[in-house]
C-alpha cells in the first residue's frame, strides 16, 4: 500500500527525517511511536505534501507522490487526520462533510454522511451544529469523518487521542477497529501506548529522524528491551 | 496548611452552567489533579482560579485571601504561577531572557528604560533553569526548543514568582510517555521541596494517578467525586462517565 | 420632506455602489487574508477600461449592462494575473510584506493607467435612458440611481447564496479558515484563491464601471475608493459580508446627510464614524476576534543586538555622513537632511509596529502634530527653535496618550485603521481651521534659529538630533522596558499570566514613538520653513510604513537602513524618470519577492547561515 523509501524532510532548516524507510501492507492497521520531535508528525506530513520531502521515494498506489501537491496526493487516496483535529469551526457537521467529500474509488460504495452517522453516532445528532460548539471528542470524531468522505485508501491520524477523555478515547479505538474491519489501512502517530496496543497490528518506532524499530505489535510486545524502550509508562 | 480554598463556584455562559457549585481545597506541597470530560468546566474553573474569568458566585481563597474576580496580573502578584495546555513563552527571546523578563516583572523593574534586560537577574534567572535542567539551553532561541524542552522553560517562567500555588492545564499534552512522568515527577520533587500546591488537569491516566496526592472529579460543571486514586478508580460514576472500562487507559489496577 | 427622500435615495446609491467595492475587499481578505492596498486600483481600472468598452458599445441599456459585464470580466482576468503572478507565492510571508506588495501594485497601475489613459479625467456621454427621472413625492429621482440602487441587495443576495448554498462557497469558507486543511481534504486551494481574488476583482471592476455615468475615470479615484471601502470593511467587520452591506448603508446615509448638515465634517465623517465604531465595537459591527493565521512566517524571530560588523558599518556611515557637507553641495545636502529626519521618523515607526507590535496606516499623525507644533510655536508663540524642538515632541506625545487609551484596545488591522482615522482627523483640522492653520497654505517662514540658517549647521545638528533619537529608542527597546512590550506582543497570555499590563505597555510605546515622529515633523517644518496639511497626509503615513517594511520589522537596523535606502530610491527615481511610481513599484514589488525578510532580516539570515540554528 505505502512504501517510504530513505525519505529526508527539513523544517525550515532543521532536518527532522533523515532517512525514514518502511513499508505499511495493505489492510494493516500500524502505530508510529517516537519521543517527542523525534519526527512523528513530520513524518505525517511529508506523507500528505504539507512539508515537501528534500529527498527519498513515497510510492503510494503505484505512483511516486514525493513532491506532489497536498491536494493532488490527498485525491490519489491518501485521507489525513491532523493534530489538534482542524475542524472548520464555523462551518456545521454537514458542511465540514462537504468539504471532505471526493468520488468514489476502487469500485468500494462511497462513505456517505450517514454510514459515518452509524459509526459516530454523536456526529447524527447535531448535523446543523458548528464545529465550534462542538467538544474535543466530537470534534475528534467529525475530523475522522471528514477525512472518511474522501474515501481514502490509507488514513493518516496524527495523535487522535490526544487531549480527550478516557471514555472517548474508547470509543476512539473502537471506531479504529470497525474502520479495519471494512479494510480502510491505518497509519496512526500516537503517544498513548494503551490505546496503540489496542488498535494496532504492527508498529514501527522512530527515533531522531530514523525508523528504529519496524514488526508486529505482538513482537514488540514480546521483545523486553524494545517495549520498555518505546511502549513504557 | 491550605494554601487554595475554592467554595462554591458558579459560572454560566449565556444560560449554560459552566461550573456549578464547585468546592476544594489544595494544600502546600500538595498535587491535587482536576479530571473530567471534555467540557465538564475545568478550563472554566481554571481561568476563574487564575483571573481570566470572573466567577459569577463563590469564594476562592489564596492564604485564606479571596482573589476571586482579580485580574490575572493580580493573581500573579498575589503569588500565583501558571502554564497553558499550549506552551505560551516569548518566542523572539532566549531561553534566559524569557525568565529574565518574568523576573523583571515579579521584581517591579519593568519601568526602566536605560540598562540593559540583559543586565538583569542572570543568576536568578539560570537558578531557575537549573532547577528545570534547561540551564545548559539558556542561549538558545525559545522557538526552537523541543516541545518537551518549552514546557521545562515555562515551567522555569511560572516559578520565577515563587509562587504558592501553581496552576496547570493540561501539563503533558503533546509530550511522549517517558517525558511526560520525567515533567511531573519534576513538578512532584519541587512541590514537595518547596511547599508549592499544585492543581492540574489532566487526560493521561498514567500521569493523573501516577502523581496526584488527590483527585477531583467535575461532570456537567458538578463535582462528583473527590478523593485519592483508588477511591476514584472503584468510583463507578467516574468509570461511567469519565473513566471508561480502562483498556485504552491503562485499565482499573490499583 | 422631498429633500430627505431624495437625500435618503442618494445615500441609498451610493451605498450600493460602496458595497461592490467592499464586498470584494473584505471576500479578498476573508479567504487570503491578504490586505490588498490595490483594491482601489481595480475599481479605478474598471473605470478606465469601462469606458474604453462602453464608448464602442452602443448606446441601449443592454449593450450597457453587457458592457459593465465584461469589464468585470476583464477586471477578474486582470486579478487572476495579479494573484497569480505575484501574491501566489508571498501567502506564506508574513502578513505585512504582502501588504507592501500590494502597494507595489497601487503605484505601477496609476503609470500603467496614466501611460494608457492619459492625465484627463474621462468620462462617459449620458444617453438618454439614463437621463430619465420618475417623479416620487413631487421629487425628481434619476432612474439610473434607482438601479443602482436595486444592485446592491441584489448582489448581497447572489454572494450570500453562492457562499451559503453552493459546494464552492462551503469550500471558500472553509479555506477562509485553514486552506491547509482543506488542501489535505483533496482541494486545489491555489485555483481556489485565485477564483476569490478574481471574483473580488471582477465586483470592484463593475463598480467601477458602473461608478462612470455619475462620474469619470481618473487618476485619484484608487486612493480615494480604498480608504472608503476599507472604512467600509473595518466598520462591518472584517470578512463579514453582511456587515459591509451595513456599513456601506450606513456610511453613506450618513454621508449624504451629513453633506447637507454638516458641510465642513464632510471630509472626516467616514472617520469619525470609523473611530466611534471602533471604540464601541473593538471588532466592527458584525466581525469576530480573527483566530491568529496558522504558519511560520508570523512566528517572531529572535531578536539580538546587531554583530560587530553591522555596528562598525553604522560607524562608518555615521561618520561619512558627518563629514557630508565638506563635499555635499546644497541639494545634495537637502537630501541628506531628509534622509536623517526620515530615519528618526521610520524608528520611531518601527518601535510601535515590531516590539509593540502594532501596525499603524496613520503615522503622519504625530509627525504632523509635531511640525504643527513647532511652527505654533515660533509664529504664534514667537519661542525660539530649541523651544519648538521640545514642544514638537512634547505635543505630538500628549496627542498620542490621550489618542493611545483606545488605539491600545485594538489589535492588527483594526488597529492600523483606527490610526489611520485619528490621522484623518489631524488632517481635516489642519486643512479646514483654515484662520489658526492657513489650511491647505500651510503656515510659511518657519525659519531656524539665526544660528542655525546655515544649511550645513542646520543639517549637523539635524544629524545629531535624529541619531540621537535612534540610539536612544534602541537603548529603550533592549532596556527591560522594551522586553516587557515585546513580552506582551509575543504571547499575550503568557505575559498576563507574569503579571504584565499589556494596555499600560503598548500605550507607552505609542507615546514614546508619538514624541520621536514629533520631533521628526519639527525638524522637517524648519527645514523647509514651512508646514502644509500634506504633512499629515495619507501618503506621508504609507511612506514611514514603507521604509520600516523595507528594511525589515525584526530588527533596530531595518528601519534605518528602510529610511536610507526608499529616501534615497525615491530622489534618485524623480530626477531620472517620470515614471517614478512604475519604477518604485516595480522595484517593491521585486524587493519583496527576493528579500521577503526585510533587507536587513535578510541580511542577517545571510549572516546567520551555516553559523547557528
């Protein structure tokens, strides 16, 4: 599905991914770990096109997208959840929907407003709510769901469990489980390891810029000296 | 000794009880941390303790001293520190000239016009930053520290007031498991030294019940619960509404 | 009863016509966040080009409204070249470069139109359709007035739909809010932008077109339509359509009323009510507080005192300058002086505007107050030069703290423009109160002191003077002083939160940099013996804006440098070409694309390369 080859991005002029390499099969939900500016959320956005890759190969769908426009690569089916979730808040349920919907692909039925209603059923209840009046967990929800009327190929959450409420977070994992179970791929940045070993089948760890650790949750959960290193509390 | 006294707190936006009736108290060397759902009213409470917001009832007693309504500049005075959910911190200083600046205003010497700022409090201002082990950083720009490293340094700028109390929103947001114990443990050791009370909220159950002396806990603007880890973790109100079944949290173990 | 109808109907047009103008501008900066200075300019060329197309139309209403259509139509394709071309690739400067590249555009469309157009006002022969009256209340009303003023609901109506109830407008409003984002979500937001900038052009060109049968093309009409349209979108609320429908109604009420009952305040009306506005309503009528724009470019960089190397550049500067008149002939030296009270005047705009962070559009206030000042002071008071010096500073700096209280409440745009109607204000007075001022003679023979008429002592002591002020606003800055104001511009919470009175900063500062363009205006009203209204002009206001954007906000070195070098451009462009303002603009607007720091930001990126990050 994605296959990220020796990728190095700057920002501004610190170099943040020296050589970021792995491959994320098709189907799979995986977990990107790292400390804090080790690289997570560049890694994220050098996926969508937000920061533009210096150097390096991101195929994704049998094409080479580094370089591409954000929009460009966002339509080739690449859906993008960022941090801090970037509801429009002015803008109600069903116009934040809007602005996410693209075509159909791959012959799979669209994800329509109300298949997303089924799965956040809090999102049904206030269509003609702003995003604004909305409170972390259901902004959070609204951001996946935005994201989802593209009907992505590979969706990329950037941290989203970050700054919500235990219950919600729950939720959260659940919704990531059903969304495997319709074959939507997952590439999640997350800091919570509970909620990673929840969701994910495979993890990869990266560190300073580079991919350290690559294999499935269950090996990293069986390898002592990589879970107290990259899972601890 | 009670250093915060909260009783009674009401606030309402445009018709909607915000906070309802809260009351608590922390004492000196005390970490109590503040949970609830997003948008249970503990943003609310914050800023009403820290003077963004007036409350429209209550009392909130700093050193048994009602400060409820005071600007946040007042509070500050009155000996009370704070850092943001997003690390706020002046981004075209250095790391030095960031607590240098707060020290100047704690110290009353922000009217002057001649000798330098630079001049002032150096080794007040590198205390500080040992303190928070960010002395060997103190050259550099604060905008382009880590983020684990710019909550340190606004740690360092909420202490430069010695304060009695500090205020936290959401301290280890954004951070990685290891930092996040690495920043409270800090904040514990200096609480505990320096007779410092502490109210933070949180969201990390690892953090909340790895450090906090006390809990309590708001719901719709209520407080529904208050007590120490245990007793909240076998609250099932809290588990209810808050909690969950613990398997995105790091479950219900005690 | 009658009058008022017809007045009340007058009002009615053109507030309508107003509202095309500041629909554009406010749909503009909604969604780019870009200010655009050359709004004006696109209804002025909507003017001219309007009348190169309906003088070869026929003369019916339909060939007319089809004339008007394509002039929005050529209006939009000359935005789309604009955006595309040049503002496509600053969004991501910072927020004041792209305001100085919009007036590079401002000054290349008035030679553009000159060249093409030629210097007479044009203007369009009244056919008989549009000489036609119906008769309401025994009052004549032109029917062309009635339709004007049918476009403005009409054309609210058509946006208001467009944005509510179509995919596009959901889009644009979504990417009024964070084009990332929406870029991320699969949406070209670069043909987005361009379609809203064409879209603004293409309603500021009708207006401007349709602005003809009651008027002509000319060369001020730029000027004039951006400051009342951007009067218009400040009253309203930034962003907010609706509330420029309202502002226009109610500006333009105002204004024809006011005409009649109040000729004299005629000319500052709009700005009174701007000021009033603003002072009750920090946001305007409709708006909202503006969520701070994401991305890098407005993040402050570090400030530090300037290397050895810059410094010792300043000395040698200083000294070469000292030693000026020994070679200097007389208008060399008349340059020089100029360039030395420039300097002081774009510091002590740089003061307020970088570590206070507040962007003014009416710094000429103070600077006039301050030759104002002076001149009262030898003429009316008959005190001497050194005297004058004082008060001119002194007054323009008691102006500035009673002015200050309301201006320090504000923030970003709405700020600058409260500055700029404080400065309007100035202006009126000095223009009207024709028997204390001489109006728009000025007050004549402000000679110096016997002492000082020599030019070259009177240039020394200028020197000395502004130099003086220079490095004492610096010493000012870097004192902790100046620390607590940036303190309060880079993080207004954090700085409350350390107990940091953010109003008592910035109003200091404002006065302090109210007191150094006083003294600035002083030193200019002798040397050039005279004061006129020109003094507190919009355009001397651009001028300091301009040199503080040239140089570069971020550091004490760029408003000098700014001063030095637009000064100097701007003698060298009068004597060598007429075309003065299509040279400058071009060369702001390749200034900006190429230095997008400043010149001394990038002069110091330079420095800085390779050595720390």
């Amino acid at each position: 599905m994605l296959n990220v080859a020796d990728v190095h991005s700057y920002y501004g002029r610190a170099h943040i991914l020296q050589g970021v390499s792995f491959a994320l099969p098709a189907g799979a939900v995986m977990v990107l770990l790292g400390r804090n500016g080790a690289g997570k959320s560049t890694t994220m956005k050098t996926l969508i096109g937000i920061v533009r890759p210096a150097q390096g190969r991101i195929e994704f769908a049998g094409a080479d997208i580094a370089g591409w426009d954000t929009h460009r690569i966002a339509r080739a089916g690449l859906g993008y959840v960022p941090e801090e979730r970037r509801i429009f808040t002015d803008l109600t349920v069903m116009e934040n929907l809007e602005v996410g919907r693209q075509p159909a692909r791959d012959n799979r039925p669209p994800w329509t407003p109300d298949r997303l209603f089924a799965l956040f059923p809090n999102l049904g209840r206030m269509r003609n709510r702003t995003g604004g009046r909305m409170s972390g967990g259901e902004q959070q929800m609204l951001a996946i769901a935005r994201t989802l009327m593209g009907n992505p190929r590979l969706l990329l959450l950037d941290e989203p469990s970050e700054g919500l409420a235990p219950v919600i977070v729950e939720e959260m994992a659940n919704a990531i489980l059903a969304l495997k179970q319709e074959g939507v791929t997952v590439f999640l940045a997350e800091q919570n390891p509970h909620f990673a070993a929840r969701v994910a089948d495979r993890a990869t760890v990266i560190e300073q810029g580079r991919i350290v650790w690559t294999g499935t949750m269950a090996a990293l959960q069986a390898d002592e000296a990589a879970r107290s290193a990259y899972l601890a509390v | 000794m009670t250093v915060l006294a909260v009783a009674g707190l009401v606030k309402s936006f445009g018709g909607v009880q915000a906070v309802n009736g809260v009351s608590f108290s922390v004492a000196a060397g005390e970490m109590l941390a503040l949970i609830g759902p997003n948008g249970a009213g503990k943003s609310t409470c914050f800023n009403m303790l820290n003077g963004q917001i007036k409350p429209d009832s209550g009392r909130i007693a700093l050193n048994g001293r009602n400060i409820a309504g005071l600007s946040p500049n007042r509070v500050w005075r009155l000996g009370v520190g704070r850092t943001f959910q997003i690390a706020a911190t002046f981004a075209s200083m250095t790391v030095r000239e960031n607590v240098q600046v707060a020290l100047l205003a704690h110290r009353r010497h922000i009217w002057r016009f001649w000798r330098p700022a630079a001049a002032w409090f150096v080794p007040e201002a590198d205390a500080l930053l040992t303190q928070v082990g960010m002395r060997d950083q103190a050259e550099r720009a604060a905008s382009v520290l880590a983020y684990g490293d710019l909550k340190r340094l606004e740690l360092a700028i909420a202490l430069a007031n010695a304060p009695r109390l500090l205020l936290m929103d959401e301290p280890t947001a954004g951070m990685a498991p290891a930092e996040r114990t690495a920043l409270m443990q800090l904040t514990r050791s200096l609480a505990s030294r320096q007779g410092l009370a502490v109210l933070f909220t949180e969201h990390d159950m690892d953090v909340v019940f790895g450090v906090a002396t006390r809990i309590v806990v708001l719901n719709r603007g209520e407080l529904i619960a208050e007590g120490d880890g245990p007793t909240i973790r076998a609250d099932p109100r809290v588990r209810a509404v808050y909690l969950g079944s613990g398997v995105t949290s790091g479950g219900h173990r005690c | 009863m009658g009058f008022i109808l017809v007045q009340f109907l007058t009002g009615l047009a053109s507030a309508s016509s107003l509202f095309l103008v500041a629909a554009g501008l406010t749909v503009i900066f909604g969604v780019t966040r870009v200010v655009n200075f050359a709004h004006g300019s696109l209804y002025m060329l909507g003017a001219y080009l309007g009348w190169t197309i309906l003088s070869a139309l026929p003369r019916d209403p339909a060939w007319f409204a089809l004339g008007v259509v394509l002039t929005g139509a050529g209006v939009a394709a000359i935005g789309m070249t604009i955006e595309t071309t040049l503002l496509r690739r600053i969004y991501k400067a910072p927020e004041l470069l792209q305001l100085l590249a919009t007036f590079g555009v401002v000054l290349i469309v008035q030679d553009v139109v000159l060249k093409v157009w030629g210097p007479d006002d044009l203007t369009l022969p009244r056919p008989r359709w549009m000489r036609a009256f119906v008769t309401i209340a025994d009052q004549r009303v032109p029917v062309y007035d009635l339709l004007t003023i049918a476009i403005g609901p009409l054309m609210l109506l058509g946006l208001w739909l467009l944005f509510t109830r179509t995919r596009w407008g959901t889009l644009v409003r979504a990417a009024t809010q964070d084009r990332e984002m929406v870029a991320a979500l699969g949406v070209d937001q670069r043909r987005l932008f361009t379609a809203v900038f064409a879209l603004g052009a293409g309603l500021a060109g009708i207006g401007g077109a349709l602005a003809l049968p009651d008027g002509s093309a000319n060369g001020q009409m730029d000027l004039t339509v951006i400051t009342d349209a951007f009067v218009v979108v400040v009253v309203g609320g930034l962003g907010s359509l609706p509330g420029a429908f309202l502002a226009s109604l109610t500006i333009a009420l105002l204004q024809a009323f006011g005409i009649v009952l109040f000729p004299k305040i005629t000319l500052v009306l709009v700005f009174i009510v701007m000021a009033v506005v603003l002072v009750l309503r920090p946001n305007g009528l409709l708006g909202r507080p503006l969520a701070a724009a994401r991305g890098d470019a407005n993040t402050p960089a570090l400030v530090r005192a300037a290397v050895p190397a810059l410094r010792w550049l300043g000395a040698a500067v200083l000294l070469l300058a000292a030693l000026a008149p020994l070679f200097a002939g007389p208008f060399a030296l008349s340059v020089l002086t100029e360039m030395a009270i420039a300097m002081l005047f774009a510091a002590s705009l740089h003061a307020m505007m970088g570590p206070g962070g507040m962007v003014s559009f009416g710094h000429a206030a103070w600077f006039g107050l301050g030759a104002y000042g002076a001149a009262f002071a030898v003429k009316g008071l008959a005190l001497s030069m050194p005297a004058a010096l004082i008060i001119a500073p002194a007054g323009a700096a008691l102006a500035a703290l009673l002015f200050g209280g309301f201006v320090v409440r504000l923030s970003g745009v709405y700020l600058a423009m409260l500055t700029l109607a404080f400065a309007q204000i100035v202006w009126a007075i000095m223009f009207q109160a024709v028997s204390v001022t001489g109006g728009d003679n000025g007050i004549l023979g402000v000679w110096p002191a016997a002492w000082a008429t020599d030019p070259r002592t009177y240039y020394w002591l200028t020197l000395a003077i502004c130099t003086a002020g220079v490095l004492l606003l610096r010493r000012i800055l870097y004192a902790p002083f100046g620390y607590a104001l940036r303190a309060a511009r880079d993080s207004e919470t954090r700085a409350a939160a350390i107990g940091l009175n953010a109003a008592w900063l910035r109003l200091a500062a404002l006065v302090m940099a109210g007191a150094a363009a006083g003294l600035a205006g002083g030193l200019t009203a002798f040397a050039k013996g005279s004061v006129f209204p020109g003094y507190v002009s919009i355009g001397r206001s651009v001028d300091a804006l301009l040199m503080v954007l040239l140089g570069g906000v971020q550091s004490m070195a760029g408003p000098v440098a700014g001063a030095l070098v637009y000064t100097g451009l701007f003698d060298i462009l009068l004597m060598v070409t007429d075309l003065w303002r299509l040279v400058l603009g071009l060369s702001i607007v390749a200034l900006v694309l190429i230095f997008p720091q400043g010149i001394a930001g990038t002069v110091h990126r330079l420095w800085l390369r390779g050595r720390e990050a």
